[in-house]
C-alpha cells in the first residue's frame, strides 16, 4: 500500500463515555480499493467506523483523511471532505419513500447526474421510488443505504455489515457493486462473512478486543492460522 493513504488512523483510542472500545487502532485505506475489517462480536469493529465518520469522539490519538487532521472535526464536516458511512443499523427512513430517502443522500452534492447513478448501479431501486422503505426486502434496504451513501459521490464509503439479513442469493450481487465501487473510491468493509470480505478487499484488518490483532494483505490473512483463534467466539 501506498504511503499517501487517503485515511490514515494512527493510535485511536475511543468509546463510549468512560468505557473504552479501542485501543490503540491503527489503520491505512488508500484512495483506491477495498479493506476489510473483520473480528468477532463485540470486537469493535462498529465503534472504529463510527469514530472515524464522527459520531464518537476521539479520546486520543489520529485520524488523518485526505491530507487533513479530522478527529476534533463534527461529522457533517467530514461528509463535505468526502467521508460516506453505511451504519449497521438505522441506515434509512422506514417511514419515507425509497426516493425521498435518496433525495436525503443529497448532501455533499445535490444534482441529478448522482441520482442517474445511483439508479443505474441497483436498478431494483428504480422500480421502487415510489416505495415506503421499511417494505422494502432486506437486500433492497441495504442496496437503498448503500444508494444514499454513493450518491454524495463520496471518497471514502464505509459500509457497516452490507450483507447483514441479506438473503444469500443477493449477497454476491451485493459483493459485485462493492468491488465495482472500491475501483472508484476507497472502501472500508465491515464483514461477518469472512469468505466475501476477502474476496472484496485487498488488505484486512483482524480486531480483537478493541485492538488490531492481526493485518495484511486479504491472502495472507485468509490463510493464516491465527484469523480463526482471532474469530473464535
Ligand atoms: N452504545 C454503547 N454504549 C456502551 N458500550 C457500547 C456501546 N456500543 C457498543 N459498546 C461496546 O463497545 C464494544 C465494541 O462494540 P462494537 O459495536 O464496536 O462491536 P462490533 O465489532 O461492531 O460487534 P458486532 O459484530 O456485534 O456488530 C463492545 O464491548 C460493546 O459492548
Ligand atoms: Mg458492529
């Protein structure tokens, strides 16, 4: 990888309130391509991306994005530089149409040509824009999350457990728009199916226990012995 990553996370300690989550995290994603963060539950894995879109503060350490030092930055901030986050949960307005839940994905760059887009890459969700979304499918609700995120074109999307309550046969459909995606932008991927995470990304991260236990590229990861006893529950 690169020395010029475009996020760049050196030393961050972070929770919640008093209770801290992470130790000590370090982690590098650079402009282009996909890393996977996997670990347990509990691991942590959640509290890193939400620390690094904003919505935890730091309690110490760095979070370089883009050539600028972001930790003591509001998270609207960071999605104007370009930071995009797909949360695990609450990720769409279930009471609002599948179009008013993109038109709300308008931040950063509020035109059509990002509407075009988004429709073109799930096409599933140009037939439902006039859908309530909590009746969406579980694959759709996620293709409509990701949708939202994509649309404020941004340069970093961290996307939180995308395949979660996803029926398997979507799963690969799912998988293939974020390898499309991570050609064009830098991907942060949060997985519980290991196999698909490392088909995605080129280099992973292990968590454990707030800490990162165990990192290289996605090949060397799959086969090493200690991913198990790291993901061992
Ligand atoms: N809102 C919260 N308040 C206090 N502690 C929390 C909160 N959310 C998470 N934690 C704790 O922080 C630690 C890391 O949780 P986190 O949600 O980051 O794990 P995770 O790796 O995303 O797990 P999962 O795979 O289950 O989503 C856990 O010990 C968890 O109990
Ligand atoms: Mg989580």
């Amino acid at each position: 990888m690169s020395d010029a990553a475009l996020l760049q996370v050196d030393g961050l300690n972070a929770g919640y309130g008093r209770s801290q989550a992470l130790f000590g995290v370090s982690i590098k994603a650079p402009a282009r391509g996909a890393i996977a963060v996997l670990g347990r539950n509990g691991a942590g894995k959640s509290t890193l991306l939400k620390t690094v879109f904003g919505e935890l503060p730091t309690m110490s350490g760095t979070i370089r994005f883009d050539g600028t030092a972001v930790e003591g930055e509001p998270a609207e901030r960071r999605v104007r530089r370009g930071v995009g986050y797909v949360p695990q949960e609450h990720a769409i307005f279930a009471k609002l149409t599948v179009r008013e839940n993109l038109a709300l994905g308008c931040v950063r760059q509020p035109d059509r040509s990002g509407m075009d887009y988004v429709l073109d890459f799930f096409p599933k969700l140009a037939q439902r824009l006039a859908q309530t979304a909590g009746t969406l499918s579980g694959g759709e609700r996620k293709m409509l999350a990701i949708g939202r995120a994509v649309l404020g074109r941004p340069k970093l999307l961290m996307l939180d457990e995308p395949t979660e309550g996803v029926w398997v046969g979507v799963i690969e459909e799912i998988a293939d728009r974020l390898k499309q995606l991570s050609r064009e932008m830098a991907v942060i991927l949060v997985e519980q199916h290991i196999e698909l995470a490392l088909e995605v990304a080129q280099h992973a991260y292990v968590m454990d226990r707030g800490h990162i236990a165990l990192e290289g590229p996605a090949a060397s990861v799959r086969s090493d012995p200690r991913l198990m006893h790291h993901l061992a529950p």
